[in-house]
C-alpha cells in the first residue's frame, strides 16, 4: 500500500552508534547489527511512514575526539567525511537489501543561523511522501555563531519535529534498554522499564553517577534530551535492542515492547 498523505504521523529511528558499530574501534561495522536493520526495517516498510537517523559510532566520535583541536575548518571537512561515509555504508547495504532509502545529508538540510536553525526539508518530506524512506545522522553543521556545532541524531529529530508530525522515536540500541549504570560494566545492572514524570529526577540522578561521556554526550545526557523531546512533543520515546527484531517491530509499529525502556512525559 504506498503512503502518500502528508499528514499521517512518522515514526522516527535512530541506529545508535554502538549498536551499529564496534564503538572502541575506529571505522568498525557490526554488518550482524546491520542484517537486523534490515529485518526490522523490512518488517515494517509500507506499515507506517518513517525517518531514520544513524548515530556516529566508531566513525564521528574518533575523528571529532582526534580533530577538535585542529583548526575548526580542518574538524568540519574531517567530520563530514567520516559521518559521510558510515551513513553510505549503511544507506548502500540497506538499498543492496531491497529497502528505498535515501541519505538526506543532515549540514546540507540543517544550518546553524543566529537566531537558531534553519531548515531546509521540502526534499525529505517529498521522500517521505512518496514511500521512500530518508536517512539523517548526527553530524558537525555549519554555525554562524561557533563556526562549527556538533549536533547528535536526537538533536537532528528535535529540528525535524518542528516541521514533521511525530508519532513516536524508537532508539535502537545494544542493549535492551537505559539501565540503572552501564550493563556492559556493571553487575547488578538493572532495566528501567518506564522513565515519566513521577522518576526522571531520580534516574537522572543516577545515570549522571554511573555513565560514561562520548562526544554527544552520555547515555544521562540522551535520557534528559528524549525526556525532554517526550515532554516537548507529547510522544513516547521507545529504547530497545536492535538485536530483538521481534520487540523493535512491535514498538516502531505499534508503540509496545516486551522489554525495553519508555520515555513518556507527556
């Protein structure tokens, strides 16, 4: 069934970085992490409309960690062609798979002005009209206020937003969910199942204890922007393992897991 009404809602998805990459190797793949793509995104094509976004993984997070003390103009190009190039591996393997997926590349669609961003969307939403699926990633963007400006993949949904109607984000992860610290450090590591109002305060407080910072910040910082978005917009905020297609393909569809984390402010 093609899906062409401009206001039918968008699932967003984002690939997180270490679910798509070996994050502590630089330019690594997790092409098994990749096949699940597939499966859930094939799962779900033509069921509802959707964007995805890909964080930066092995590739954005080892050039910016190796070039943010280089001149700004050296970071920039340097950044852009590592996000540049995980984006195309990822978009290429998906297309090789069946999927229609298009990279719309997020510094030419989002500008960093004075007073705020600057959208230029009408190609993606003409994508989104016609059934195909755009793909966005977190990237470095021109800024006139400080020159450059490193913005994550849920950055880049919150600009979106503005302009898209959003029915809910799904975070596919590594892991099954945000935990009470690192699961991949921490023994007596435990699932939150539900993140609202009546906890965020609590578990901020934890997270900020226990997790580990990357160059968008820690999974503490991921948790407060989603709440936040959850909050702004009035949707949940689904995190999940990209490894369970089953449980992915309920939440993206459906906006249920079986086991994962929920984000709703709203």
């Amino acid at each position: 069934m093609s899906i062409n009404r401009d206001h039918d809602n968008v699932v967003f998805v984002k690939l997180g970085g270490s679910f798509i990459t070996y994050k502590d190797k630089p330019y690594s793949i997790n092409y098994a992490a990749l096949k699940k793509t597939v499966d859930i995104l094939s799962s779900v094509y033509g069921k509802t409309r959707l964007l995805l976004g890909n964080g930066g993984g092995s590739f954005a997070h080892f050039v910016v960690e190796k070039y943010k003390m280089y001149d700004e103009k050296i970071l920039l190009v340097n950044c852009h062609r590592a996000t540049r190039l995980l984006n195309s591996i990822i978009v290429d393997y998906l297309l090789d798979h069946g999927l229609l997926v298009s990279t719309m590349q997020t510094s030419a669609i989002i500008y960093g002005g004075k007073r705020g961003f600057v959208s230029f969307i009408k190609p993606l939403k003409y994508l989104l009209r016609n059934n195909i699926i755009p793909s966005i990633y977190g990237e470095c963007i021109i800024d006139e206020n400080q020159a450059v400006r490193i913005v994550s993949t849920e950055e880049v949904f919150s600009i979106l937003a503005e302009h898209i109607k959003v029915s809910r984000i799904v975070l596919l992860t590594d892991v099954e969910g945000v935990f009470t610290c690192d699961p991949k450090r921490c023994e007596d590591a435990e699932l939150i199942p539900r993140i609202d109002r009546n906890n965020i305060d609590t578990v901020l407080s934890r997270l900020k204890e226990t997790m580990y910072m990357d160059e968008t910040g820690s999974i503490y910082g991921k948790v407060k922007y989603m709440a936040s978005l959850s909050k702004k917009l009035r949707i949940p905020v689904f995190i999940v393992s990209g490894h369970d297609v089953e449980n992915a393909v309920n939440a993206i569809l459906y906006g249920k897991v079986l086991r994962g984390t929920v984000i709703d402010m709203s």
